[in-house]
C-alpha cells in the first residue's frame, strides 16, 4: 500500500498565475488528509475530491499563505446545499454533515477567531471543523496515517511534518517555511521523500532569515540523506531551470520541481 501526495498549490506567499498557495493531498488507504490550506487550495482541492470526504485539515503553521483558505472551506461546511439538514438544491438532507477535523499549532484558535473576526464571524472556524491544536510532542493519527512533529526556524512558530502510514513503511517529510538550519536535516534522516522550500532567488540580506534558496533546499537533502527531493513553495517568476540547477548542485542529483497536480507515491 503507498501514501500518494498530490501537489495541490505549490506557490509561495503570492499565487502563481492560475495556481494556489501551500496545500497537499494526502491520501492513504481510506484516509484523506489536506496539508496546509493556503489561498487558492480549496478550488484545487474540488478539483480531485469532495471536500466532505476530507477526514482532516493538518496545519504547518499560521501565516496566511498556508491557512487563508480555511474561510472559504469553512463557508462550504456552513452553507452548501448539501450540509443542509432539509432537502435543498437537489441534495437530500443530511442529520450528520461533514465537519472535518482540524489540526493545528498552538494558539491557532485565537488566531482564526481574530482572522475572521475581521468582519464579525468569529465562531466560523471553529464552528465549521472539530479544531484541535496539537502537542508537538505528540503523534497524531488520521485513520492510517501517522504525523509526527519538528519545530524548524521560521518567522513564527512552525513545525516540519513527517507522515507515516500502518499500511507501509514509506516515510514523507515536509519542511514547511525553513530557514537553514540543523533542524530539518536531522528531522528528515533518510527520508523517502522530502518536500522542502525553495523561496528564495538570494539569500535574505537583512533581519532574521526565514526561508530557503533553492541551493540550500538541496544542500538539506544532502544532509539529510533523503532518497528524493522536490522543491516547492517556489513562484513561477523563479526561473524553473535554475532553480532545478541550483538544487541539483546542493543535493548531489537531480531534485525535482513540484508542479500543481503532481502525484508522488512513497
Ligand atoms: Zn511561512
């Protein structure tokens, strides 16, 4: 049995033209888990599945570029004709709509009650979804699907992401937001697959560093010892080809660029 990633937005914190932000489908045996939920992914994600059949949201970290399309989910869960509990549209009613789990880092509750309480609807969120904030400690399971956590340096609090699955023995790491740093390397040791950020054209010059170029995204798989590395939250204003040059270079081999749609397998 394989865990398939499909790549959902792959954009840093401005969509690419047609494209969306942070989002990954995670599918594994029955289970359907939607990484990060960025501006745009919620269209992509109608485009592979019903958004009822998700079993849960998992969140990297609270910038918007990884959380702002909760508000249109949330709104689907409140208001589509098929969450309805009387025949509507054309759909039959339902006493059980679909109210995915969400699961996110701390402090995630304050921050989507402030987020949409911008215009007054502050319980939205919340009331859409089963929130739950996760101890970084812990593991977290969606059906067969298994999360574990590592904090990596970003500008607010961030946690990489590596999924397991009780049907087999492949291992995906996601880096979120990174700056360079120890952390992922150890985090990602020989990893199946590591999706890690390439932002940057250059390294940041001023204040504290946040993200990656696509050289040192690389030169993490390296370390890390990963078996496959795809590039992502990359713009297409970054050219792809040097890019894919400078990762290549970093890793020892060739990386690869994640494209809207993609699927791996691990
Ligand atoms: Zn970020």
């Amino acid at each position: 049995m394989t865990m398939r990633i499909t790549v959902l937005g792959k954009s840093p914190s401005w969509q690419d033209a047609g494209g969306a932000c942070s989002g990954y489908l995670i599918e594994d045996g029955d289970a359907r888990l939607l990484l990060d939920c960025g501006n745009g992914v919620f269209a992509k994600l109608r485009q592979h599945i019903q958004y009822t059949e998700l079993d849960a949201v998992l969140i990297s970290h609270l910038h918007a570029d990884h959380i702002l399309d909760l508000v249109p989910f949330a709104y689907a869960l409140t208001y589509a004709p098929r969450q309805q509990p009387v025949p509507v549209g054309g759909y039959p009613g339902t006493d059980s709509p679909a109210r995915p789990r969400l699961i996110a880092p701390g402090g995630a509750a304050r921050c989507f009650r402030r987020l949409v309480g911008a215009w007054g609807s502050e319980e939205l969120i919340e009331s859409a979804f089963a929130l739950e904030e996760y101890d970084p400690e812990a593991t977290v399971e969606v059906g067969s699907l298994r999360a574990r956590f590592q904090e990596v340096p970003h500008f607010t609090t961030t946690y990489a992401i590596e999924f397991t699955s009780a049907n087999g023995d492949g291992r995906f790491t996601y880096g979120a937001d990174c700056r360079p740093g120890d952390e992922l390397v150890e985090f990602a040791r020989d990893t199946d697959l590591l999706l890690v950020e390439a932002t940057l054209p250059r390294p940041e010059r001023t204040g504290h560093r946040g993200h990656m170029t696509p050289g040192e995204a690389g030169d993490h798989g390296r370390r890390a010892g990963a078996k496959r590395v795809v590039l992502t939250h990359i713009s297409d204003e970054l050219d792809a080809d040097w890019a894919l040059r400078e990762g290549s270079d970093g890793f020892g081999a060739p990386v690869e660029l994640a494209v809207e749609g993609a699927v791996y397998e691990v």
